[in-house]
C-alpha cells in the first residue's frame, strides 16, 4: 500500500499523507487537490474507492457513422469526457454496415432514457434525408445536438467546423507552394460539409488563381470517405494532370498517397496531398501528412455545453456553431514540379478575352 500512495503521490504532485487523507474521505483536502488525487488514480489505473465513485446524473447518447475513420473515435473521448466532468455517463452508438441504422440507434437510446443525444456526422448532414426524423424526437422531449452538417429544418444547435475556410487554408498553402493544377478529391455530394468545401475551393481558386466554375469542373472528384475511395479520387485527378490534391477526410489522402506511389510519382516531389481532420497519428505516416485540423476537442466541448444547457431547461438558439480550422503543415507538401512531363494532363484553357 505504501508503494501505490507513492506512485499516486508522485503522479498527483501531492504528498502521501494528502492521499490518504482523500483516498479515507478525510476533510482539510481542497477539491482541485482532491481532483488531481482522483486523476492520478484513473491515470495509473487504480480503481477507485466506492465512496469516492461519481453518482451519474444520466446517460447521455452519442451516435457516430463508424469507429474505422479515426476522427470519430476522436470525438468520442473528447465528449465521452465532457460528459463524465459533468457527472453524465455517455452511450456511445455506432453505425455498422448491415447493422443498426442511426434511426435504430436513436430508438434504443431514447428506450433506454437518456437525458440527451449527440449526433456526430448523422443524417443531419445529409440533404436527401428526411429531416423529420429529428422534429419527431425533439417532440419525445429529447434534447439533442447536431455535429458537422446543418439544416434549416432542424430546430437545434448545430456544431460545425468552417469547411470553406478549410479548403481557402489548404489552396492557398498550395498556391503559395506554386501549385496551379489543384484537385479536390470528395465524399457524396449530398452532405452540407462537401457542397461546402465545393464553394471553398471554386471561390479560392477563382481568388488565388482566376479560375472559373467550368475549367475547375475537372478538378473536383467525387467518391467514398475511405481509404479506397480516396485512391479511386486521386487517380482521376492525376490522369488529369494535377500536381497538388485536397481531400475532405485524412483517410482520403493516405489514399491519394497510395494511388501516387502506383504511378511512381514521389510525394511530396511530384505530388502534393493535403489531408483534412487531423487525426490521431496522422503525424507519423509516411510522409507525415500535411492536413487541415478539425477543432475536436473545442467542437466536441461545445456541443456538451450546449446539450446540457438543453437539458437544464434553457435551450440553446437555433443556430451553428462554428469552429475555424488550422492549417499543419508536415512532410506531403512541396513546391510545384518544375516539370510535369510524369503527370498524364490536359492544360489549362488559355482565355482570349
């Protein structure tokens, strides 16, 4: 027993005798220093007393698409966390392929009564989706809040990273870099997050680079939010002669990485990739990915805060929330190739007035 109020001494920054005075329920201790003792327990993986156990003020849902793309389970620790300081317990929900549907999830989430319910790129974010789904939960008198898409039609906060900041952040890093030829390689057009991105990219490239709508048509490439859809985007694109690629998820880069190595064009010589998410261990692909940081933690935060104002009684306004992104700048991203003999193109059309 010494040694363990040692170790959680020593990791709390607090003496032993403090431990024990917490650890026995002992007054004289002050709550932050009670909270870094409780801390240091949970850090070293020491379960702790019952007595010391947070009573839950209620579950609260959290459903997510998937767990396979890294920044969903992101999201769910930073909310998982908001929510425990608060003294909720979250219920996280996940979308399978063949399995529960977000609408399946939400069903079972509200049978269960949950105080709330967070949605992290749910159908919200899709345009051909019925959005009555949402007005009809809301009329079950269950709080919710809305993550990276938005509608109109939903009465709810909406929390959203700035998508077309995001991509005016990676064309005018590329541009910078000499880059003329950029791809845009994309999810579905259907969902809010990719029409914005779109209207980010047509409007810097029409800024940094005078272009227009249509000769930027051919730049702009459609596919899945995967890995392999990224690969199938990227390899459209550089048949069409572009030197650079932004892609709306990290997955989608390391995609266009790999369809660039198959073309035995060098990233980031003969190829730029910029990534957008930021998720975790992105940092140390190869090459280390040159991507656009989704504000997580401040976003995951948000949305806590207003769900549980919603719960409180007090609902937060109808409206979006939204985070800027930040541009990481790693080791995908180069000058433009002073020669672009290796990479199959049409040119750009000359204007003659």
């Amino acid at each position: 027993m010494t040694a363990r109020l040692s170790d959680i001494a020593a990791q709390a920054g607090v003496s032993e005798a403090t431990v024990s005075r917490v650890l026995n329920g002992k007054p004289g201790v002050s709550a932050t220093t009670r909270q870094l003792v409780l801390a240091a327990l949970d850090v070293l993986g020491y379960e702790r007393p019952v007595r010391l156990r947070q009573r839950s003020a209620g579950l609260v849902g959290l459903i997510t698409p998937e767990l396979e793309n890294p920044i969903f389970p992101a999201f769910a620790q930073v909310i998982g966390q908001a929510l425990t300081r608060q003294g909720y317990t979250p219920v996280l929900a996940t979308q399978t392929p063949g399995g529960s549907t977000e609408d399946e999830l939400t069903e079972m989430l509200v049978e269960r009564g949950v105080a709330g319910i967070i949605f992290v790129s749910g159908l919200h974010a899709d345009t051909s989706a019925d959005m009555e789904r949402y007005a009809q939960l809301r009329g079950r008198g269950v709080p919710f809040v809305l993550i990276n898409g938005f509608s109109d039609r939903v009465q709810a906060p909406f929390v959203s990273p700035d998508d077309r900041a995001a991509v005016d952040l990676a064309v005018t890093h590329l541009t910078a870099l000499g880059h003329q030829r950029i791809g845009l390689a994309l999810g579905p057009e259907r969902f809010v997050p990719v029409q914005r991105k779109i209207e980010g990219f047509v409007r810097s490239m029409r800024d940094r680079l005078d272009m227009s709508p249509a000769e930027l048509g051919p730049l702009i490439q459609h596919s899945l939010f995967t890995l392999e859809g990224g690969q199938a985007a990227a390899t459209a694109l550089i048949d069409r002669g572009v030197t650079a690629i932004v892609c709306a998820s990290d997955m989608m880069a390391l995609g266009a990485i790999r369809a660039a190595r198959q073309r035995r064009l060098d990233v980031p010589n003969e190829m730029s990739v910029v990534g957008f998410d930021d998720s975790p261990l992105i940092a140390f692909t190869d090459p280390p990915l040159t991507t656009i940081r989704q504000p997580v933690t401040a976003m995951g935060q948000a949305a806590v805060r207003a769900l549980l104002e919603e719960i409180g009684g007090t609902p937060a306004p109808h409206s979006e929330f939204v985070f800027h992104p930040e541009l990481v700048v790693r080791g995908s991203t180069a000058s433009a190739p002073k020669s672009a003999s290796r990479v199959a193109g049409i040119p750009r059309p000359v204007r003659t007035s």
